[in-house]
C-alpha cells in the first residue's frame, strides 16, 4: 500500500503543521556530538517552510521517567537546528501547555517553533489507548495537519507517532517516505546476489531477522558479538567472549535451514582478542576455532576482513546491521572499518546498500566515512530491525491510504 504524502495535504501556507521528527541524538552534557538526525529532518522540514506552513516540531531525547528533566531538554536541538536552518527555531518549554500554545500563536508563515521533550508526558509512552489518545488530541489541538518524519519511532504505537494521525489530516514526511521505499527496495524482490551484514552484541536482538532473512538473502555475513554464538554452535570454545548460551540451539537451527535452504552463513575465520573489554587491552590475533580461554573476542580478524569483503564484492543489494567489533576502541575499529568500506566498494560497482541504522550509522561517521559511498543510511535502528523482520510498523500503517 502507498503512504500519504505531504502533497496530499494541499496548499499549506498559513496552516500549522505539526511534525514528529527524530532528535534523538547523543548529547556529552549540553553538546551534541552527532547531529546525524537533526540534518536528516532538514528536507522535510525545509520544505514545509518554502510552502509557508508554520512547522511546529516534536521529538522526544533520551528516556525521561514520563516528567520533566532538565538533562533531557531539547534546547542543544532547537539551538543546532536554528544554525542549519538559518533561521530562529522558538523553543516552547513545555509540550501542551501554556509556553506552546504561545509560542504556537506567535508563529508566521514559515516560522518554525520546536515543542518541549514529547516523553515529559507519560501519556505518550502509555500502554492505555485512552491516555495516548488524550495527549494526541491536546498536540493536535495545536495544528490543522500532521507530518510523520521521525523513523526512529514508527514502530512505537505512541501519541504523537500514531494516534495524532488519526485525528489530523496526515502525511508521511519525506525522510520516512525515503526510509520506507529503501528498506523496500532492499527486501521486495531484490537484486542478487543479496547479502546481509549483521553484527552487534546480541544474536537474540537479531532473531527475527535472521529467520525472515533465511528465506531471502543469499549470503549472511555475522560478526560482532553474536558470532561467537553461531562459533559456539559449530563447537568451537570461544573463552571469555560474548556468548549467550541459551541460543545455542535456535543458532544450531539457523545454520541447518541455512544450508537445506542454500543460504551461504559466512562466520569470521580469525578473531581479535584481548584479555579484557578496554581500548588499551593488548590486542592479538587467534583462528575463530581457537580462542584462549582467558581471552575475549573484540573484533573480527584480518583474514576474516578480506572473507568479509570478497563475499560483499558481486552483490547488487546489501543490508548491514550492527558493527563488526568494539569499533569504539581504535584496535578493535578494523572489522567495522573494512565492511563498510567493503559495501563502498560494491555500492560504487551497481550495488545498492543500506545501513540499517544505530550503530552502524554511528560507526559510518565515527570512522570517518563519507556517507555518500552507501546507497541510504537509516536514521532508525529499531524500526529499520523490525521493517527486516517482515513486521507492520504502526507508525507507517496508520499513513497508508
């Protein structure tokens, strides 16, 4: 089914329209140290200004406990917004009440006004449909429309990602609309071979898109964490690495569809350890099958990131989600480093990659990577996990016409 989008909703000039962007972006007190989303809602939000729409945003930082919290504040947000747009952003300083609604009146054509933390309000996280609906009504109180833009949050049934769009004329914002139809592209009937990347600590995060994905990819590349359970699985020791043992079996199933089915499961074939989990631990190199056992897997090796980017070289759709190793810490950055410039390379030969997200994207601009070389890079980590699982995002439903 198609999304709505901004389009649908007419001449907008001189109307509210109510946004919910994605400013979830990791702060070092007041100072935002990737503003990677911010600049992902600018297109959006730019073009609703060129068509005179007075733009009211909401978005949600960190996890308040449901009241205010200074920490979580989103002035660093309005502050790095107003410098990217060229222009004042007015923060209301609080969600629905008095500061909103006034800042809200004081709008002009193409101002644009950003609302309090959403997540000050409990009702936006409830779990009862008649509070979420209460805050919905009381935000929409504030607008004459609705634009869905912050992917981050599409697969949360929340107030202002779900009911609000029942109770305003709504459209999908265009970093949504664009999240959606590369994720699509990527799992709709893609271009072979189609290899997905997965890395990350935990093998049970990554569950059901492994077992959506066996009936779709033709290569899974593991690293990361989650490796060590798929080695453990072959029976390999894998010392003081991350294990989580209870999925033993479910990966031992894995491998069995994997190979009925004639999905290749490529595992890292070496493996940097270090005794302990520090940037400074000494850093040596051991066969995936041969981890001491007071030693701790940290990275995927050399061998293991040439395998890693030979099997990435002929695909035509890429998927990564999760990095390769502590890419955090400089000697444990090689895995990482050399997938993504492994899915540069494919992307630059016809391929078309996405990174799903979270950490991957971080790693992305950590290392230092030009976000150009990779087809899309998702500013969702959960969403774009649980789009891969083949599950209805609430967020993205409640668009559909």
């Amino acid at each position: 089914m198609a999304v709505k989008t901004i389009e649908s909703l007419g001449d907008l000039r001189g109307k509210r329209v109510l946004v919910r962007s994605d400013f979830n972006v990791p702060l070092d007190g007041s100072t935002i140290t990737d503003d990677g989303r911010i600049r992902a809602a600018l297109p959006t939000i730019k073009t609703l200004i060129d068509g005179g729409a007075k733009v009211i945003l909401v978005a949600h930082l960190g996890r308040p406990k449901g009241e205010p919290d200074p920490k979580f504040s989103l002035a660093p947000v309005a502050a790095r917004l107003s410098e990217l747009l060229g222009k004042n952003v007015a923060l209301a300083t609080d969600l629905v009440g008095d500061s909103a609604k006034s800042t809200v009146a004081a709008l002009g054509d193409g101002d644009v006004a950003l609302l309090e933390n959403v997540r000050f309000d409990a009702r936006e996280t409830s779990k009862v449909d008649s509070e979420r609906e209460e805050l919905a009504a009381e935000l929409a109180a504030l607008a004459d429309a609705y634009v869905s833009d912050g992917f981050g949050v599409v697969h949360r049934k929340q107030a202002s990602v779900y009911d609000i769009a029942k109770q305003l004329p709504s459209a999908t914002g265009l970093l949504v609309l664009k999240e959606v139809e590369s994720l699509r592209k990527a799992t709709d009937n893609p271009a072979r071979p189609y290899v997905v990347v997965l890395g990350g600590s935990k093998v049970s995060d990554k569950l059901g898109v492994i077992s959506n994905l066996l009936d779709k990819a033709d290569r899974l590349l593991i690293g990361g964490g989650m490796a060590f359970t798929f080695l453990a699985a072959q029976g390999h020791s894998v010392g003081k690495s991350l294990l989580e043992a209870d999925q033993i079996d479910t990966v031992k199933g894995y491998l069995e569809t994997a190979a009925a089915k004639g999905v290749e499961i490529v595992l890292p074939v070496d493996v940097v350890v270090a005794p302990e989990f520090k940037a400074d631990a000494p850093a040596t190199v051991v066969a995936a099958d041969a981890i001491p056992d007071d030693q701790m897997g940290l990275d995927i090796g050399p061998d293991s990131q040439k395998l890693f980017a030979e099997k990435l070289s002929d695909a035509k759709t890429i998927v990564w989600n999760g990095p390769a190793g502590v890419f955090e810490f400089d000697a444990f950055a090689g895995g990482t480093r050399a997938i993504a410039q492994g899915i540069i390379d494919a992307t630059k030969n016809g391929g078309f990659s996405v990174v799903g997200g979270g950490d991957s994207a971080a790693a992305v601009r950590i290392l230092g990577f030009d976000e150009a070389g990779f087809s899309h890079i998702s500013t969702g980590g959960g969403a774009s996990l649980e789009f891969l699982e083949g599950k209805e995002l609430p967020g993205i439903a409640v668009l559909e016409s």
